[in-house]
C-alpha cells in the first residue's frame, strides 16, 4: 500500500513542481515579452486608460489622445492642423484595441505610455500628486513640406520615397503609397475596427506595407551603378574620364543572351566610351562587363559597406537590402547594373546618394528629433548624429557628384534640375517581370555644392507611365519637387 501512495505523492510533487515552474516562468521571464507583443490586448487596453504622449511634426499634432466617455478613458486621433493622417500611416503606425500596435506606435510605446525607464522619476511625481502619469512627446525630425510633396507626387501611384539629412541622417520625408487612415483602425468600435484592419490587409495593393523601408524589396536597377562606380574607383583602376568598354551589345557568358543598352543606344565610339559618360547616359553594356571586371566580392564589399545586408532601427526597423552572394559570370554582369537578385529598400538608396554627398561619411538615419516631457516641455532624450559607415573615400565621393551633376545637366535625369541648384542624381528603370512594365527609380542631393536633402524614390510599375516609364521620367520630378522643398524652407 505504501509503494502506490508513494508513487502517487512523487507524481503529484513533478505536477505541481511543473506547474509552479510554468507559471513563474510566465511571471518573470516571458512577461515583457507577452506585455510588448502588439496583439495583448489586455496591454493596450491598460495603457488606453492614460493620456498618451503625442508624436509631433514642426510643432503639430501628429498623433493624439483625446479623453471620452467610455472604458477605455482616451480616444487615439491621427492627423489635423494641415497634417494628413494617411500620408504619415506608415510611419506612426496605430494604436489599436483590436490589431495592437504598429510603426512608431509599437517601437517608441514605453515612451509614449510613460512607462519608460527614463521617465520614473515622473511617474513618482504623479504617484504623490495623484496625477493619472502620462506619456511623453515624440518630436519627429520631419520636414513637413517636404512629406507633403512625396505625398502628393506619388500621388495615386504605388510607390516609396524617403529624403534624408545628409550631414546628419535626419529623416526629413518618408512616404509610402497607397496609403491607410489609421483612425479607422483605432476606433473604440471593436466590430468596425475588425472590418478595417481585414480589409487593409486583405488589400491588393498592400496599403500596411511601409515600403519606404519593408515590405517587398525592389530590384534598384540603374541606381546600383552609383555602387559599381564606387567600387571601380575606390580599387584605383579607374577614373572618371577612363575609357571603359562599352559594346552596342555585350555576350552574356555561358549565355545564349546578350544585353543591350536602353532603346539600342551606342554608349560610345569603337565600342568605348569614360565613365563619366557611361554613368551620364546610364550605360548597361559598360557597367555589366565593369562589373564582372570588378568580381563578385568587390561588388558585395562595396554594397555592404554602404549598409547592405545589415538591419536597423532608426527607430523604425528597416529591412536589409541583399546583394547576391556567389553570382556566376552573367548573374554579377546583371547584378553590377542593379538586377537579377539585388533588392533594396528606398531608405537604402536614399543612403547611398547622402553618403555620396557627406563627402563619403554615411550618417545613420534617424526619425526622433527629441523626446520632450509633455507636461513641463523638458527634453528627456535629444539623439546626436551618428556615423553609419565610411563606404568610399572623400576623393571617390567628390567623383561620383560630379559624375551625378553630368546626370542631371546633359544626361537621363534632367526632369530633375532646379534653377540656379546644381543637383546630383542617378535615373534606375528597373525590370522585374516578364512582360511587366519596370520600376521608375530616381535618387539624388542638393545642392551638389552644399547637400542639404538626399532622396530616393521608387514608383512600381512604371506608376501613370506604365510600360512607357523610365526612372527619370516618372521619379525625377517627385525627387526635384522634395529636394525643392527642403531647400526653399
């Protein structure tokens, strides 16, 4: 009788000893996790109880909590005061009782819900007081003007654009088409809540993508040969006025195929023609054999260094662009003039231009110009510039800007040129289907002189233009109409 007692007692002990384990591994362990995850409702609705911090643009309400009469205490309200709601969705996410949270919302929530570590202090305040503690402002470093013309140049057109700070990697615009009205989504109204979110993710056109930084990644075509250029130049062999070979129509090794440069133009005399030339008139011929000159690992190091294959936060998190690893002879040919498997992210490109126009110094993008207390206006947290990487020498740098004013003056992106602005810029029009009309690609800086706006843009599909399209026919005059914004503040 004993032994079943016995073997009773031990099985009951592992039961409750598993138990008691599950469950303070739930308490201590998982608990931030399961509090952070955007989908516990029991969080947001917590967190709705309170007044949360705002998210502010030049001074505005972007995002903010309104009190109301109902269990969940304040209303989250997007947009007002000149600010579109839908042109920033992808950026300030949405706070929602039925999807959780997204964008700024879900990376900067400690801060907005006043939970932060760096907001105790407050919170104690309030404890003794018996103030209800609240959130803390989010003070973006967008440029409104400038936000407002990527809006409204894409337009209908699906499509990304991101204008950075050059010299500081301040995120002056960042805009995704098409976009979403998050309000609808934050409504205390669980059942229409429910139909929004299904609807826009079930959406076509992905209106949840924020394709300034994520979603599905697009070929750069002509762009990328600002990095094979940079590659060609940072090993020495060549200069911008060395002459480079640039065949009406270049043999594809191990190929049956051959590549022929855009409407079947001759790039150059006797088959040759400089770099400047081939980057002026953006020479495919030339670039693919410069790039299968140049070798894979060449190529790769070069993409990485300008940030490549690396992910991260700005706070937003971006998607790492990808260059393939082990292309063979006619992949890397394909590959040096932005194709094949290369994939980035319009945040990427807009990368590249600033660090061609920093002088070769590539500053890590950044969206939070300064988190204030909400009450007292104190700034609780001002990020400084950092460097993201050196990717290409000062003298490379000067190179590739002169090369890129010859783009705008006398080559493929003159849509883009501003009176009396001397600007850089790079046209990409970057196939991706069979029989479908390409991507338009724009990206550039200005003044050329004395940068104070890099961007990229992106239309998929050729936008309006279809499979008439080219980078700087489409792209060019929304990259001029953004960089014009920021220079004529």
């Amino acid at each position: 009788m004993k032994n079943p007692l016995k073997h009773v007692a031990v099985v009951g002990f592992v039961l409750f000893a598993l138990l008691f384990g599950s469950t303070s591994a739930i308490q201590y362990f998982a608990a931030d996790s399961l509090r952070q995850n955007p989908l516990n409702n029991r969080t947001v609705i917590a967190e709705l109880a309170r007044p949360r911090g705002p998210i502010l643009v030049d001074g505005k309400e972007l995002a903010a909590s309104n009190p109301v009469d109902d269990e969940y205490k304040y209303q989250r309200t997007y947009g007002g005061d000149g600010l579109s709601a839908k042109a920033y969705a992808n950026m300030t996410g949405y706070f929602s009782i039925v999807s959780g949270t997204t964008g700024l919302e879900r990376s900067e929530n400690d801060l907005l819900s006043g939970t932060s570590d760096a907001m105790f202090y407050d919170r104690v305040g309030s404890w003794f007081t018996g103030q209800q503690p609240s959130g803390a402002a989010i003070d973006l470093t967008i440029n409104a003007k400038a936000q407002r013309a990527a809006w409204e140049g894409l337009g209908d057109q699906r499509g990304a654009a991101v204008a950075l700070n050059p010299k500081t990697g301040e995120v002056l615009a960042m805009a995704s088409t098409p976009g979403f009205d998050p309000n609808t989504l934050a409504t205390h109204d669980r059942s229409s809540a429910q139909d929004a979110y299904q609807r826009l993710e079930g959406a076509k056109s992905k209106p949840l993508y924020n394709r300034a930084i994520g979603g599905n990644l697009y070929p750069p075509g002509s762009t990328f040969k600002l990095i094979t250029a940079a590659a060609a130049l940072e090993k020495g062999d060549v200069k911008p006025d060395s002459e480079i070979s640039a065949p009406d129509s270049l043999k594809l090794p191990q190929t049956s195929r051959s590549l022929r440069n855009a409407g079947g133009e001759t790039c150059g005399s006797n088959g040759r023609a400089t770099l400047k030339h081939s980057l002026t008139i953006s020479c495919n011929t030339a670039f693919a054999q410069l790039g299968m000159d140049l070798g894979g690992k060449a190529l790769n190091a070069q993409a990485e260094k300008f940030g490549f294959g690396k992910r991260f936060d700005m706070p937003l998190s971006v998607s790492p662009s990808t260059f393939p690893a082990d292309a063979n002879e006619p992949s890397l040919a394909m590959s040096a003039i932005g194709q094949y498997e290369v994939r980035a992210t319009p945040m990427q490109m807009a990368m590249v231009a600033a660090a061609i126009a920093n002088g070769g110094r590539e500053m890590t993008p950044n969206l939070v110009k300064q988190v204030r207390n909400a009450k007292t206006l104190e700034t609780i947290e001002k990020p400084s510039p950092k460097e993201f990487s050196r990717p290409i020498s000062s003298g490379t740098a000067d190179s590739l800007t002169d090369m890129m004013e010859s783009v705008v003056e006398d080559g493929t992106g003159t849509a883009a040129q501003i009176s009396g602005v001397k600007v850089a810029g790079k046209t990409g029009t970057a196939q991706h289907a069979e029989g479908g009309s390409p991507h338009a690609w724009f990206t550039s800086f200005a003044p050329a002189d004395d940068p104070q706006v890099a961007v990229a843009v992106v239309v998929e599909d050729g936008g309006s233009a279809g499979s008439e399209a080219s980078g700087g026919r489409v792209a060019g005059p929304i990259a001029k109409d953004i960089m014009e914004a920021v220079i004529d503040k």
